[in-house]
C-alpha cells in the first residue's frame, strides 16, 4: 500500500530529527493531496487562522489588521468557507499595509515587517483564487512551514517540525471529515 501524504509528511519530519534540515521541496507530496476540491480553500482558513492568532504583541495597525483577520476566522463557526467581501476587503488591506518595495542591485524586493501578516494576506489569496491550483497549496505550506538557520539557510528545520506536525494534524482531520461524509446516513433512504 503507497505511503499517505501524512506519512509522507512524517517522513519528513523525522528527517528533521536525524538531520536537523529538509527541503522545503520535500513538500511537493501535497501538490497532489490539494487537488480533490475544498482542499486547499480549507487549509488556507485553517492556515490564516492560525497565523492571525499569533498577532497577540502587534500595536497599531498591525494590531488592527490581527484583529480584523481574527473577526473574520471566528466568526465562521463551523463553515470551511468564509465572507467572501470581507475577505477580498481584508486582503486588499493586507497588501496594502505591505506594500513598499526597496530597489536593490538586483532588483526590487518588498519590505515586509510582519510575517504572519504576510502569511494571511497569502493564505486569503489562495482562499480567493478560483481556480484553487493545487501548486498555490504547496506555496502557502511552504511559507507556513519555512524558517530560517544560518546552519541551514531557508528550509525546513527546527520550529518547522511543529508545523509540519500541525498539518499533519490538520490532513488527517480533513480526511476524516471527508470519510465520514462520504458515509451514507443510515436515517437517509
């Protein structure tokens, strides 16, 4: 039986362990896992959900955009989807707070102070996106996974282990979600 995206993900976490590094392009495997529709605008709540509630020591109007981004996730409940206007208005304010670009020697690069901002703007915009093109799931699990060692340089090592293990979590939930509603209903005729 072929190894499920969750073991494949677990198998990248234990080379985190051994090692201390992976590539980032070990995530490719959810490329595939992304296609099924409904995937990857839940992981993308799910991610800017999670990247929102790390906004707690933010002031001023970053402290209002984690807010707004909050409102916006909790308010929810239950439903994988969210208000879309609310959405796209929240995204635009996104970009715009991060905005400025630095023209270097090789090219412009945009100057973002607050990451997990960041990580909400790009988790909405996949959201946002129709189609969902599963290589956008594979980007947002790369910016949410990603971190820096100077041992290393960018990739996946120490704090990414974590959330590899979050999306761990997260697939298998999902694909539980997906089982149980594939289940006929003994009340249906």
């Amino acid at each position: 039986m072929p190894a499920s995206v969750a073991d494949k993900l677990a198998a990248i976490i234990g080379q985190i362990d051994e090692t201390g590094n992976a590539d980032l392009l070990r995530l490719t495997v959810l490329k595939k896992w992304f296609e099924p529709p409904g995937r990857l605008a839940a992981f993308a709540i799910w991610t800017a959900f999670h990247a929102a509630s790390r906004g707690g020591k933010a002031t001023g109007p970053a402290r209002d955009l984690f807010q707004e981004a909050q409102e916006l996730l909790l308010g929810r409940g239950e439903r994988s989807e969210l208000d879309a206007v609310a959405a796209e208005r929240l995204h635009r304010r996104l970009r715009a707070f991060q905005n400025t670009r630095q023209r270097l020697k090789w090219g412009p690069v945009r100057i973002v102070k607050v990451s997990d901002l960041l990580l909400v703007e790009k988790a909405l915009a996949a959201y946002l996106s129709h189609p969902h093109p599963p290589s956008q799931g594979y980007k947002l699990a790369v910016a949410y996974c990603e971190h820096y060692d100077p041992r290393y340089g960018n990739g996946l090592n120490g704090p990414s282990r974590v959330r590899l293990e979050e999306i761990v979590d997260f697939i298998r939930h999902r694909e539980a979600q997906e089982a149980d509603s594939a289940r006929p209903s003994p009340l249906r005729p």
